[in-house]
C-alpha cells in the first residue's frame, strides 16, 4: 500500500532504483535512457523488464501527450510477457495467456494509430505491423499456438 501511494503521488515507483541503474549506460543521448531501455530490453526478449523500464517514464508523463505512445509500447511489452507465461512450467499458476496477450497488443495498435509514423525515432507503422502480424498468427492459429515457441522473438527498431 505504501508503495502505490508514493507512487500515485510522485510518479515514482519503489524500482527507479534498479531502472537507473539498468539504463545509466544511455544517459546523455538525444533520448530519454528510460526509453532506449526499453528498445534494448525489448530486443533482448526481456519484455517484462521493458515493460517495468518503460513504465517507469509513463508515469512521469501521464497526462502529457506522449503518455499514450508510451503506454502503447509497455503495452506491447505486456503481450510478450503474456506469450512467455503462457502454459509455462516456470510459471504454473499462470495457465492460458494467448487471448489477453492478444488483447494488450490490441490496445497498444489503439494507442499507436493516434501518432505520426515516425514518431521519437520508431517507426510506428512498423511496430503496427509488428501487432498485426503476431495478432494474425493468434487469430488463425485458434488461440491454441503461442506464436513464441515456433518464431523468433520480435524486435522493435528504436531510435
């Protein structure tokens, strides 16, 4: 409880420690380090870690307008933490995650289509078509194939 009211009234979370840390090797570029974390973890199949890095930046900006793209990409993030929990043995309780990775993906092209293609240094109609792509594979497979076991980790080109 304490932690989510500090963050609630600071933005800040009980992991900005660790963040910094992880991302201190991107300070001093064009970018925030949080979010050329992100792409670094990202690309690396460390989604749930993206997502925490990402997160971290999405709520200094909430209510601003770029809240949104970020929250579209910790969304994306969030579908790949789904699709790597799915029917996992490392991750028993967590049963069958295809649909709600779907879903999040879903939501992240949502937020995305409101943003200019290039958009601070991704591509964002790429990233749409990364979406879609692994939301087809979802769809025509049923939801009974996790798109993870049988393709490469997808990559997103950041700045």
């Amino acid at each position: 409880v304490k932690s989510a009211i500090l963050t609630l009234y600071t933005g800040m979370t009980h992991k900005a420690g660790w963040i910094t840390d992880r991302v201190a090797h991107l300070e001093g570029r064009e970018h925030d380090a949080r979010y050329l974390g992100f792409f670094e973890c990202f690309n690396a199949g460390e989604f749930y870690i993206a997502h925490d890095v990402l997160e971290d930046l999405w709520l200094e900006t909430r209510g601003q307008p770029d809240a949104d793209f970020y929250k579209a990409l910790i969304q994306i993030a969030g579908g790949f933490v789904h699709l790597t929990m799915h029917e996992s043995p490392e991750y028993p309780d967590v049963g069958h995650r295809l649909r709600p990775s779907f879903r999040l993906l879903q939501k992240a092209k949502g937020y995305l289509q409101h943003y200019p293609n290039l958009h601070h240094g991704l591509n964002v109609g790429e990233a749409i078509a990364l979406i879609d792509n692994w939301c087809g594979w979802l769809e025509e497979r049923g939801f009974e194939e996790n798109p993870l076991k049988t393709n490469h980790a997808p990559q997103l080109v950041g700045p």
